[in-house]
C-alpha cells in the first residue's frame, strides 16, 4: 500500500515525531508506514486522515500487488 502520509506531513510542517504524538503511535510506526514496511489498521489510517483533513484515499493508494 502506497501513502502520502511525508508529503502531508511536510505541507503541514509536522515531523514524524509529533505526528506519532497525535495518533497517539511511535515515531517508528510513522517512519514504517512511510517506507512501506508497515500497513496500518484501519482505525490508525482514520486517524492520520483526520489529523491532516483528508479522506483515507487522498492519503493512501491501494496498488494492484495489495489487490
């Protein structure tokens, strides 16, 4: 599964840090999402979305391999 979860966070000037700090997660889970080693449960990825106002598929992309 692909993300925009490090353009998102730069457009609004968050590190991965204070992100995890918001979804109440590690900054480990924010840096494995990003790189693709991890895929968050549903419940993470509603709350990512809302952190940065936006719908779940505006943040992450289904690939056809996940498929």
């Amino acid at each position: 599964m692909n993300n925009k979860i490090k353009i998102e966070r730069a457009i609004n000037g968050l590190t991965q840090e204070q992100l995890a700090d918001l979804v109440s997660v590690t900054r480990q889970t924010i840096n494995a999402i990003e790189l693709k080693k991890f895929v968050p449960s549903t419940v993470l990825a509603l709350k990512i979305c809302k952190v940065f106002n936006k719908r779940v598929d505006e943040v992450f992309i289904l690939e056809e391999e996940d498929l």
